[in-house]
C-alpha cells in the first residue's frame, strides 16, 4: 500500500481543471531510465562495490569501512591489496583506508579490496574503487564555468564528479544560456529516492586547485538558480545549499536557498555571487558541491541551476562578457513535432510555417552588434541544405546589455518560398528523414577564458519524418489524468492522404503506485469525436517503461492486432482522426499520460468527454501543452510493448554487448551466415544484410531495436537490443 503522505502530497500538487480533467506531477523520468538502462545501481551486498571515492592527484582520501555490512558481530578487518595498488599507495588503520593517490595520473581507478570478518571467522570481500583526478587549473585566464548547454542528460563527466541532477532545457523557464541543471526528488536512474525527508540530488566539482592563492586573495563563486520552472515547485521544509570544500576535507556553507526566497524573480533564475577568502579554501583539493533536500518522491520539488563559475577575476552578477542563445530553435512544422513524409511531401505549404521564435541574452554590460547570424536548414542523411538565411535583421542586431529578447520572427516570403520549394523537390518518394535547424551567430568578442561560452551560439533542433505523428517533443513536465469511469481524452490528427493505422503510441509517466492496474479502452475516432470509435482496443493495462527498457523514447506501443494476435490496419481516409483513451476503472489512481508543457499551441489539438459531449481543452484554457499521444501509420504494424522475443531457440543465440555502442557480437548461430534485419520500436526495417559475427551499429540512434535472423533450420528468430552512445 502506498503511503498516505505520498498521496496527500500528489494531491497537494492536482488541480482540477474541469470535474473530470485533471493535471498532475510527474514521479519518474523516462529520458533517465532509458538512457541508464545501461547502468546497474551500486549497492552494498557482499562482494558488490562501494561507491567510487575521488581523490586530487598527489592528494589523500579517506574512507572509514562499514564493518555493521557482514552477518553478525565484527571481528576482522583486512587490506587484501594494499601493498599492490597501481596508481597510489593504501594504508588500513583500524578500519579505514588512507589513499594517497600519486602523480602523473588522470582518470585511474585503483580497486582496493577489503575482507571483513565476524567474530566466528566467516568472510566476505568488498571493493572500494579511488579515482584520481587532475585538478582544475584556476588562474585569471582560466575559470572554471558550466552553462550546461550541451546534450544531458548527465553533468560533463570533465566538470562534475556525480550524475544525480538531470541536464535539460525543458523544465525550466528563461535560463540565462540554453541548458540547465535540474534538482529533484529522482535518482541517476530517474526513479525516486524513496525513504522519506532527506538528501537528494548532488551536483560535485571537480578538484580544483588554488593551491596558488593565498592569504588575502579572493576567490569568486557565481551561479544562477531559479525556483519550479516548469515543474513543480519545492514544499516548506526543502532547501538547496551550496558548499565549498575547506583543507581539511570538510564542508562549509556558502548559501543556503528556502522555497519563495527566490520569488522576487518568478520568470528567470536569480543570480548569485559570493567571494572567498579564507586562506583553508586555498588548496589543491578545493571543490564547489550544490545539494537539495527533498521529499526524495519524485521529479517533484524542482530547483534548477545554470551558468556555474569559480574565478580568479569578478564578474557583474554572475556573468561573463557572452552573447547565449536561451532556447532551442522552433520547427518549421506548423502543427507537428515529427509527421510521415507522404502526409507532407505534397502538402508543404499547408504543414509548414514561417514563424520561428529566438530567445538571445546579452550578458555584455553594454549593447552587443551580432550581425553575424544564420539560420539554417539541413537534411542529415542527403546533407542536403534547404534553407539558409539571416537569423535577426536591421535594428536586432543591437542587444542591450544585460538583457534576454525574445524575438518572434517570420522568415521573408522570398525565402520561404525557396524553402518551401526545397522540401517539394528534394526528397521525393522519401520514408524516413531528419532535419536539423540551427541557430548560430559569431559576436567575435566574446571572453574566450571560459570554456562554454562560445558553445552556447549555436544551438541545435531535430525533425524527423517518420511512420507516426506527433504534437510533443518527448519530455513530460506533467501528466494528464481522467480520474472518473468512463471520461475519455482524445487527441486530434489530420491525413493529408489515406492511409493506415497501424498503432498508437502513449507516455505513461509514474505518479502513483496502483496505476499498472487500472484498465484503459484505447480509441480511435475517424472523420469526428462522437460515442462510437471505430477502433477500439478494450480493458487494456499501461505499461510503464521504468519496469523495462522496452519503450524507445519512453513510449508505450499497442498495436492494432485481431483477437488472434494477426495485424488488423485501421483504414483512415483523407481528413481528421482522432486517438486517445477512456479510463476504465473509478479510483483514485487514475491512468495518467504525459504532458508536454513547452508546446502550448499543441493544446488546441486535445480534447475530453465527461459523457456524449467532446470540449477542447485549450489553448489557454483547461490544459496548455502538447498531450502526449502518437499515432503510427503506414505498411507496417510496429511491436507491441513489452516485446515476447521469438522462436524456442532465442535464448540460445546470445547478442553483446547490450546495450551496444558502435559494434554488436551475436554468438552461436547454426550456420556462420545468415540473413538479418534489424527493425526499430515502430517494426520499420532500417538495417539488413548477411551476419557474420558482428554487425556495425554506429550508425543507430539511442534507443531499442530488435535482431531478426532468418535461420533456415529453426525459422525466424528475434533478439532485443539497446543503443547507447
């Protein structure tokens, strides 16, 4: 049974937005789990390793051994390896292990291994892995400064020594530079710490060394932290401290942060600086540490962090001389974030838009000229370029200082038509494309001291064209719920040309326990909402992608299939139709659905039913984002989720490593050559040809993909993979 608390504080946190409508927190995050697939969680059963401890080249850790961890009453402890370590040397004093870590190294570990024993001699062996690092080296032309604008979902690995906080740029609302860190209630994992009140996230330096400083230099810390965004907000009681590590390995609060302290600046992050001066933070060993406490239940209770420096030289509020792009580029889709190629190869005019929105911050003091600006257009797998033209024209060249403008922009019919002519004639008879749309400029004078600064002019957005449509961008910052039997959510798409349904997709992000099972009809509607689908897959239960890696995206599929299991298409003729779903079971544990709050036009596609009656939910009205629901169309039927791999003899043939990178091994085949396909989540074949041992897969985006070997001996056989790059 769940606990009470739990479920007073999701209530706490759901307003209703009609009788029967109602949006609610999140408890998981999907990006996480998928991307960590690869990843088993340290615990502390015998023989498992210790979490890693990080040492400063040539400095000293120490780390005192849990003896409480065997059955019984301690009775020994021994170094198994302490004279042979290979990077440093070890001491064991009474029960903890002094590392002193040598020079000249960077990035080793040394496994360090501990037997402790019970009064009555029985043993047990544990690992504590020390790592070296090469501090930082802070000097008046080199600061340490993360914006965090580059792909998450982890901290730069170079900057930052743990992995709890989650990088983004969609949960927070008008960060100084595109990207962020995000602090909740979640784990490396993105699933929720659980246990109660306590420590959640933490966000730790590396060593940095100023061990050059001395008594009465200053030392200047800047960051900028924002409160919510587009999440939800800490409760009373959570904090978010700052720390720095004095010379003698403990920490001192530098700033500590309660919920509304930050208020004064609801729409962006508030900047802070502080100075440093005493003499014990000046050591080679130094290092910045950001944690929040929380009710560790969830992506809940956000507080988010950005634009993270350590000086030598002060800055104005936090701030270097930098010009950053603060949001990604918009599509050029008018209504879809991804959409099949046939529906908008001979409908261009009607599915693109000339609007596109730019967010740029001028953190100069004074006003910037960034004449130097593109936007730009290409085809990934042609390389073909359709567009390319300047981003900002006359007097938005000029930026004032210390300011973010947000420009909304319509690109010169002259070139939208080039544009539009481009995406006709280009890619006929296509199937799957990617665009890229990209925002750069070159101020020129921007301050080169600081790593980063430069990578926030050019920011990045993919479009892809394949077998579904979309209206999200596949983050949730929400969920959606129809608590109340029989109430119906259903989200609008339109055929350019007929075709067929094959599946349907939807993000069931966690808020509660007891919704795995709570039953749901899938629906679909042709030409108008009305009482009667014409598909309907009945009494179904969600399946959420924390309990596999099944999902690519974080996307459940159901496919259309007969009772017999066979693929049953959906006919939909030119014109609208409509998919979603009808909450089965009355409980307060309703089914819940993702939603997507960075697309708020979306919301004038979704619309409920409390009974006969469909109403729009938006824009700006019961629900503003993007309902989380897709629709897979075309000639093939995808794979429902979770997948049952094929034929008896699957187990025996063995694929590694998995998650794969760049290369795949399948072992013990029948024959040394067989035909193979590899198809993605949505059952398209994207990869083919004849195996011989090894298959290279460098090519292939995150995500999950199915082997399919033809053996003529024993028949078709299918084998589950993971992509990780």
């Amino acid at each position: 049974m769940r606990p009470i608390s739990t479920f007073l504080l999701i209530c706490l946190f759901c307003f209703s937005l009609k009788a029967q409508l109602i949006e609610v927190p999140i408890l998981g995050n999907p990006v996480l789990q998928n991307y960590s697939a690869n990843h088993t969680p340290l615990s502390f059963r015998s023989g498992d390793q210790m979490p890693t401890t990080f040492v400063p080249e040539g400095g000293v850790a120490v780390v005192c051994v849990d003896t409480t961890m065997i059955n019984g009453f301690f009775g020994s402890i021994n170094c198994v390896n302490c004279g042979t370590s290979s990077f440093g040397s070890v001491l064991l004093n009474n029960i903890c292990l002094t590392y002193t870590s040598d020079m000249g190294n960077d990035k080793v570990i040394d496994d360090i291994c501990i037997e402790i024993c019970n009064d009555n001699g029985d043993c047990e062996l544990y690992t504590y892995p020390f790592e070296t690092r090469t501090p930082f080296a802070l000097n008046a032309n080199n600061p340490f400064f993360d914006d965090f604008s580059y792909d998450g979902p982890y901290p730069d690995a170079s900057l930052w020594l743990d992995r709890d906080v989650f990088i983004n740029n969609t949960f927070a609302n008008n960060p100084p530079s595109v990207g962020f860190a995000t602090f909740d209630g979640i784990d490396y994992t993105g699933s929720p710490y659980g246990g109660g009140f306590g420590l959640s996230d933490q966000l730790t330096t590396n060593f940095i060394d100023l061990s050059n400083f001395s008594a009465g230099s200053t030392v200047y810390l800047g960051f900028h932290v924002q409160e919510k965004g587009f999440g939800i907000g800490p409760l009373n009681g959570d904090t978010l401290i700052v720390e720095a590590k004095l010379m003698d390995g403990s920490w001192e609060e530098i700033v500590l942060f309660q919920p509304t302290v930050i208020s004064t600046v609801p729409d962006g992050f508030l900047p802070i600086t502080r100075e440093l001066t005493e003499p014990n933070f000046f050591h080679n060993g130094f290092q910045l540490r950001f944690k929040n406490y929380s009710r560790r239940q969830g992506a809940i209770e956000l507080w988010h962090v950005d634009y993270v420096s350590v000086s030598a030289t002060q800055t104005l509020n936090g701030f270097y001389d930098d010009i950053a792009f603060t949001m990604i580029p918009t599509t050029f889709l008018d209504r879809y974030t991804s959409m099949p190629w046939k529906h908008f190869e001979n409908n261009v005019v009607e599915e693109t838009t000339a609007n596109y929105d730019v967010n740029i911050a001028n953190h100069f003091t004074n006003e910037n000229d960034i004449q130097n600006t593109k936007l730009n257009i290409t085809e990934l797998t042609t390389g073909i370029e359709v567009a390319d033209f300047v981003l900002l024209d006359g007097s938005e060249f000029n930026i004032p200082g210390n300011q973010t403008i947000e420009f909304n922009k319509t690109i010169p019919n002259s070139i939208f038509s080039v544009l539009q002519d481009n995406l006709e004639s280009s890619f006929s008879g296509a199937a799957d494309l990617t665009f890229e749309t990209t925002y750069a400029y070159n101020v020129g004078n921007e301050q080169d001291g600081a790593d980063g600064l430069m990578r926030n002019d050019t920011v990045r957005r993919l479009t892809n064209f394949a077998n579904y449509f979309a209206h999200d961008d596949g983050s949730a910052e929400a969920a959606l719920v129809a608590p109340n039997a029989g109430d119906r959510i259903a989200v609008q798409f339109h055929a350019n040309v007929a075709d067929s349904l094959r599946g349907v997709q939807f993000h069931f992000p966690r808020i509660q326990n007891g919704t795995e099972t709570q039953l749901l009809n899938v629906q679909v509607y042709v030409g108008e909402l009305d009482t009667d689908p014409e598909y309907e897959l009945i009494f179904q239960t969600p399946y959420f992608v924390d309990s596999d890696y099944d999902s690519l995206q974080g996307f459940t599929n159901y496919a259309l299939l007969d009772f017999d299991g066979n693929p049953t298409p959906l006919f939909i003729p030119e014109g609208n139709f409509y998919v979603g779903w009808q909450q089965v079971t009355n409980t307060e544990n309703a089914i819940p659905v993702g939603l997507d709050k960075n697309n708020l036009r979306a919301s004038q596609y979704g619309f409920y039913s409390a009974a006969s009656d469909w109403t729009p939910v938006g824009p700006g009205g019961l629900v503003d984002g993007a309902i989380m629901v897709r629709a897979v169309l075309g000639d093939v039927t995808p794979y429902n989720t979770p997948v049952t791999e094929v034929s008896s003899l699957s187990d025996e043939i063995i694929v590694f490593p998995n998650p794969a990178s760049n290369i795949l091994n399948v072992e013990n085949l029948s024959t040394s050559e067989l035909d193979y396909q590899i198809l993605d989540a949505n059952g398209r074949v994207i990869k083919k040809g004849i195996l011989a041992g090894t298959i290279d897969t460098s090519e292939l985006l995150n995500g999950m993909y199915f082997l399919q070997l033809n053996d003529p001996a024993v028949g078709t056989i299918a084998k589950r993979f993971i992509v990780v790059k």
